[in-house]
C-alpha cells in the first residue's frame, strides 16, 4: 500500500479524539440518546491526524477549526428539524475538458454566467446561512484563472474543498491553491487502468495527468481524496470492483467518495446504468472493507450513508447547489431550478427550497423524479422554475412517516 499523509487513528487514539471532537456547545444539549445517534453515523468514518488536524471525510470540515464547531451545531440542529445548507457546492465553471460518460452536468450553458463578485457575494451569503463546507466543481474549476481568489474568498467559517481532474496543474498552482486556503483537493478517477478511465472521460492521457496531481497534492502535504463513480458493469463483476479499493490504497489516497450512477445529466437517458438491490449490497461490503482495513483509504459511499439505515437524502434539506448560471438546485444531481441567485437572495430561495425540502428522504431525490423529469423534455438544464414546480408537486420529497434512522434515533421533528 503506498504511503498515506497523515497518520489513521484506530482503537482508543480514535475514541479519544472523538470524545474532544464531540466537546461542542450544541453537543452539551443532547440527551445521551442523541448523543449515542451522533455517533451511529460517524463511527463508520476513520480518523486521520494530518499535521494536528483530525480529518474525518470530505463532508466534514478537520478538527480543531471554526468551520468544526459550526458543523457540529448545524449537524445537531438539522438532526432535530431545522433545515440549514451545511454543505454547498458551487459550480464555478461549465467548461471542461472533458466528456465523461456519467456527467451531471451535460447540457447547460457553456458561458459562465457568474462573475467573481457574484461569486464571492453568493458564498458570503451561504455561510451567513450556516455552511461549513463549500465545494468548487464545475466544468473544471482548474479552467478559472480566478479560481484562487473564489478560495480565498471563503472564511473560517467553512472549509474550502475541490474537485478536479488535475488538467495541466503545476507544482506552482498547486502551492498558489494552498496559500489561498484550499483544504481538500478531490481528484476524479473511474478505474485503475488509463484504457477504461480514459474512455469514460473521453480524453485520452486524463489518467495519467490526475495520478500526477495526486502525487503533486501529496507532495504538499493535503489531505488528498478521489471521485471514483463505477459503471455497473464494474459493480456487477465483484472482484474487479474491489480491486480498485486496491488500487487507490496503492496510491495512497486518504479519503474516496464512490458515488453510483445518478440518473441526471447525460444519464437522464440512461436509466439501465442505476444499479440494482444486489449491487448496493456489493456497495455496502466495500465500504465495509474499507473501514476496518488499516491503510486503506477512508471512504464515503452514498449508497451506504445516504441510504434508509443511516441519514438518507438531504438535498434541500442540508445540502444545496449553485451552477455556474447562478441556478439554485437542491443538490448538484436534482435538476431542479428553486431560484437564480443573480436576481434574489440565497436566504430567500433556500427559505423557498425547504417549504417543500422540510426533511431528509429515504431515497434519491434525483433518481425518484427521474422518470417526470426525462417526460418534460426540456431543451435546457435545470429545469425551468415553472416546470420545476411541478415535479416538486408531483413528487414531494419529504414525506414525515418515512425518515432514516439516524433521524429517528436523534427525535427528528421538521419546522
């Protein structure tokens, strides 16, 4: 296994940060049943000490900072009704270099719409609303020659993460991201071969060019994760799935989020890539592997957190998107368009977003409208706001007698 940065925390080290992780002002509030809730979900995240920090996941802003503790308060107050966009993802970009076989993000205006001040304005405004972890994806944020400033925009409040492909990244850029505050870089790998990546991505050389931005990002000591979205024929043949886990531990990857195929975007049409019953179970067993494997990376699949057994969906509820229009969708999968943050403010639309969002589901918000929202046809992503409205009608995404069981454990009761 190659040589991760940072050292993984197991047995009583991993209890004993834990316990000063959890010595929140929100925490002191909870009952020892909540309290015991809180850790159902985060005992399945290891622990690494990267130069005194304690990183969990790419959700989940290192221990000790500012953006931690607003974490652990947003975490707790959405545990128990109150919706807030902990997370928030901007695209900051729709251009890329790429064409890849699963992009969500097909379809829509090639021009950025949103200029640096309205950039930054938006991020101000998220974090005012409780965010403590912003994403920069895209497109290819790489692409902005701003990118730097957009980073340095974002206070201590929240943790500035991004995902990328790496293309074209220097040495130098990637020492101009950390001076800017970048925390966690998050590289796009399918597979651990360039014929079935490269494919997939639809240019050819892109393997070889992330592997050199992990190794580059290491070398300046990040906390380093990966992308990895498998086809399901790669799930389906267990044993060549599992070897990627290996590969990216032969890397020395630290974290790894393993999203399966959304039905959004360019798989709007493709409805035979959602995997099965069978292959979430396979899903589940990786992750599984993963955890209680020394040295292999901390990884975050969606299938297993963000199924019914833990806290489910939270599009709308605790996670919200912005494209690079300036479109404001419950997650960057749900090709819904709640309002354009150019025309109103961000504290305006998320109080709109959660009127219907009041709560976490149990499935996929993205592949449950699926179907209605491949009928309407649209020549343009997201949604118009009209036609948004009525899949929002059609499907309502919250439904009070069926919550996740991490929500049950902490007394949830929506606003």
């Amino acid at each position: 296994m190659g040589k991760i940065n940072g050292k993984q925390l197991y047995g009583l080290r991993a209890l004993a940060v834990s316990l000063k992780m959890m010595k929140n002002e929100a925490m002191k509030t909870l009952t020892l049943k909540q309290k015991l809730g809180m850790n159902y979900v985060s005992k399945e995240s290891k622990l690494t000490n990267l130069d005194g920090k304690i990183f969990s996941n790419t959700f989940t802003p290192y221990f000790p900072s500012l953006a931690h503790e607003r974490f652990l308060t947003s975490a707790v107050s959405t545990a128990l009704g109150t919706p807030s966009p902990v997370v928030c993802n901007f695209a900051v970009t729709s251009r890329c270099i790429c064409n890849c076989w699963h992009c969500s993000f097909s379809d829509r205006d090639k021009k950025d719409g949103m200029s640096l001040g309205q950039l930054k304005q938006s991020i101000s405004e998220v974090q005012d609303l409780g965010a403590s972890v912003i994403g920069l994806t895209g497109g290819e944020p790489l692409l902005r020659d701003d990118l730097e400033e957009i980073i340095a925009s974002i206070d201590s409040r929240s943790m500035p993460i991004m995902f990328t492909t790496g293309y074209k990244l220097t040495i130098e850029r990637v020492r101009a991201l950390k001076k800017a505050g970048l925390v966690i870089p998050v590289l796009s790998l399918d597979h651990y071969t360039a014929e079935v990546h490269d494919k997939g991505r639809g240019v050819k050389g892109i393997f070889e060019g992330t592997l050199k931005a992990i190794e580059m990002f290491k070398s300046e000591g990040f906390y380093v994760a990966v992308s990895f979205v498998p086809t399901k024929s790669l799930v389906d043949d267990k044993k060549d799935f599992f070897k990627t886990l290996d590969f990216f531990a032969d890397l020395g990857v630290n974290d790894m989020r393993l999203t399966s195929p959304i039905l959004s975007g360019k798989l709007t049409s493709r409805p035979e890539e959602k995997l099965n019953k069978e292959n979430i179970e396979t899903i589940f067993e990786f992750q599984k592997k993963a955890k209680k494997t020394k040295g292999y990376p901390n990884v975050f699949a969606y299938d297993f957190f963000e199924s019914r057994k833990y806290y489910g969906c939270g599009a709308g509820y605790n996670y919200l998107f912005i494209d690079s229009q300036g479109n404001a969708s419950p997650c960057d999968f749900t090709m819904l368009n709640i309002g354009n943050v150019k025309e109103q403010p961000v504290s305006s639309i998320w109080k709109k977003m959660t009127m219907s969002f009041r709560g976490p589901g149990c499935n996929c918000y993205a592949n449950t409208i699926h179907d209605t929202v491949s009928e309407k046809k649209s020549n343009t992503w997201p949604l118009p706001m009209d036609l948004s409205d009525e899949v929002l009608q059609k499907h309502p995404p919250f439904n009070p007698d069926n919550i996740p069981v991490f929500y049950k454990k902490m007394g949830f009761k929506p606003k």
